[in-house]
C-alpha cells in the first residue's frame, strides 16, 4: 500500500498506488460549499463541469472537491483518461445557457427537498456545529444566489482555484507504480501548464457547537449529539472509541424501532463525532438522549473489558481497511491529506497503532473529545432536555 507522490514544477500534486484490480482517477481540489467564496458557487461551479464532462462525477468534501472519471478504465485508456480530466481542469469556455440550466435545475432540487426532516435535520446540525462558518440556511436565499451567477463568475472561481497548488491528481490500480515514469511524463504534458496559481488555506476555527431545536408537525423524531474532532491526532484510538461506541449503542436500542448513526460527519477539515437516533415509532426523544449520554459516560469514566477492546479495535481495523480498499475512497482521502495536512498518513502505521490501543488511551480519547463543546440538535413535537441538561448527563 506504499504510495508515491510527486510535484510538477507549477505545484499540482500527483499520488500514484497500486490499490484495486482496476484503473482509477481523480482530481481533487481545494474548494468546496464551506471555503467558496460566495454563497452556492462551488455547487454551481461542480455541476457545470460534471455537465460538460460526461462521464465525470463530483464527490464534495466540504473544504475539496473531487472529480472522479465515474468508472474504472482500462489501463489502455489510461492516457486519453488523464488529458479528459486535464481538460477538465483547464476548462474555461462557460456558456450562459448551461449555466442558467444548471442553476434553474438546482433550485428545483433544492426546494423538492428542504422540507425532507432528515435534510432538515442535517442542515441545522451542521449550522449549529459551525455557527463560525457564517452559511446561510434559508433555501430561498441560498436559490437567489445560486440562480445570480454567470459564465464570467465561473471563470473567475476557475482562474481561482483549478490552479496547479491547489489539485491533487490521484491515479491507482495494479501495476501504477511500475509506470510512474510513464505517468510523470503523460502529467507533465498534461497538467504542466496550468498556472501555479497561490494555494489556499483552510480554516477551520468554525466550529462552535450549540443548541437548536426543530418543531415537529409529523410522526419525525431524531436526536443528534456531535462533538469536534477537526484536530484530531489521536486517530487509531478515537476510531476504536467509536467502533466501541456504535456497538454499546446497538445493544442499548434493542427492541426500539430507530435508525442509529455513529459517524465522522462534516468537512474535511472541519469534522465532527455525530451521532443521531432517529424513528417514526418511537416518540420519547430524552430517551434517545438518555441512552447516548450514558454510553458516553461509561467511555469517559470506565475502562473496557479486554473481549470489549478485542472487538472494538478488530471493527476499528476492518473498518478503515475496508474505506482504502476502495480506489475512490482512497483517493479523496489522500488527497485531502496531502491539501490540507501538507501529507498523507501511512496506513500500515494506522493499522498496526490499532492493535495496540488499551483501554486507558480509550478512556483518555473519550475524555478529550467528550469535553469539547457540545453540539445537539432535536426534531420533536413535545418538550426536550435543555442544553445544560444534556451537559450535565455527560
């Protein structure tokens, strides 16, 4: 799984692996909805290119986004595939009638599903957790700007952003690294003359946490609670933490109709520990909260049993194994290190740091996440534990 990573003379970065069975690509670059510069550009600005280039899909990280061929090729299209997302990234020739189309067909999406609870629900979560981030929320402000673009804004964020810095080429499958001089000279005709352009910084003091609560007028019922973890360095011990975590919380809701989440959630970047119960059955949403509180509780004061860290670390290690098994995954993940982080963390590292967690560093990593400001959000008809309540119980 060892990479190798390269740097073309104007700054673009190039990651080549010999992960999967088959040849994938992406592009990934600095900018996303949390880090554009106006309101709605960057979604705009992704939906343009992926109507210009089929073929080409965007997976949007927040603070990056990644433009991935769609399907894997085959290694003889491995040239025509890197000019296609080259040009992708030299692209300029914006035209106003796409870019209205565009626009219109997001403002269609856009209404069709802000009333949905749980799109609601993940709105007002992520606009709690980062109040610093000052995003506007309201559908219709956000369609008003969106729809208020045109072909020489896109070109503006473009000359912006698609600089060579700023992007990370990314390009795995058997028998890569065999290739990488053949690689170097294909990016190097491909990618060597996009300006250098001046990299861009992600900040990430955004996140406040908060209290926020949405008025019910249907059967709906979802609890989120969520903590920051944008700066963690703890990374094997908070992942087996979670896997131990999800699995308290999966024998605690037994015989309860919800829908339970424990996850990363949010940017990279700017990322949080959310987890969220959610049913149509069940009404009584303290006792969501009651039942996460407690298990949090236990993490912070109590240490695991050794079959309970043997469990936890073997989910924590399948887990991430599983996510770098996947050329794309993989590639959006050390892209954004590489963008963000300045490097890419070694897997073998990670995996073998799992292993030797114990349940002290569980505890401890539990302590330092737990402690940071809360964020909890609640879509419920009755009346629910305030936020100094829920503090309390933690």
């Amino acid at each position: 799984m060892d990479e190798r990573n390269f740097k073309l003379k104007n700054g673009l970065t190039v990651v080549v692996s010999n992960v999967g069975s088959e040849l994938s690509m992406s592009l990934t670059v600095n900018v996303g909805h949390v880090n554009e510069p106006d309101l709605g550009m960057a979604g705009l600005f992704e939906q343009v290119l992926t109507r210009e280039f089929a073929g080409v899909q965007a997976v949007y990280g927040g603070t990056i986004t990644s433009y991935l061929t769609g399907c894997r090729c085959a290694t003889s299209q491995l040239e025509t595939t890197m000019e296609k997302l080259a040009q992708l990234a030299k692209f300029r020739d914006f035209r106003q009638e796409v870019v209205d189309d565009v626009a219109n067909d997001i403002a269609e999406h856009t209404r069709d599903r802000a009333p949905l609870p749980d799109r609601q629900m993940r709105l007002l979560y992520k606009h709690t957790a980062f109040g610093n981030a000052n995003k506007v929320w309201d559908a219709d402000v956000y369609i008003s700007a969106v729809q208020s673009y045109d072909a020489e804004d896109l070109r503006c964020f473009a000359d912006t952003f698609l600089t060579g810095k700023n992007i990370v080429f990314a390009i795995s499958g058997v028998g890569m690294e065999d290739k990488i001089g053949y690689i170097k000279e294909l990016a190097e005709k491909f990618f060597g003359d996009i300006p250098a352009g001046r990299k861009r910084k992600v900040y990430n003091e955004f996140y406040t946490g908060g209290f926020a609560k949405m008025h019910a007028p249907d059967e709906y019922r979802q609890v989120m609670l969520g903590w920051d973890v944008s700066n963690l360095h703890n990374a094997a011990e908070a992942n087996v933490m979670m896997s131990m975590l999800k699995g308290r919380l999966e024998r605690a809701f037994i015989g309860m109709n919800v829908d339970l989440e424990v996850k990363i959630a949010g940017y990279y970047g700017l990322r949080t520990l959310r987890v969220s119960v959610a049913s149509r059955q069940e009404d009584d949403v303290d006792k969501f909260t009651d039942i996460i509180c407690y298990n949090v509780h236990r993490l912070r004061t109590e240490l695991a049993s050794d079959r309970r860290m043997e469990t936890s670390r073997n989910c924590a290690m399948a887990e991430k194994l599983f996510m770098f098994s996947q050329p794309q995954d993989r590639s959006v993940e050390i892209s954004w290190q590489v963008l963000g982080r300045g490097e890419m963390y070694d897997i073998n590292e990670r995996i073998n740091a799992t292993w030797r967690v114990t349940a002290r560093d569980v505890r401890d990593i539990s302590e330092d996440i737990f402690s940071k400001p809360l964020t909890y959000v609640v879509y419920a008809r009755q009346k629910c534990y305030s936020y100094a309540e829920v503090q309390s119980k933690l």
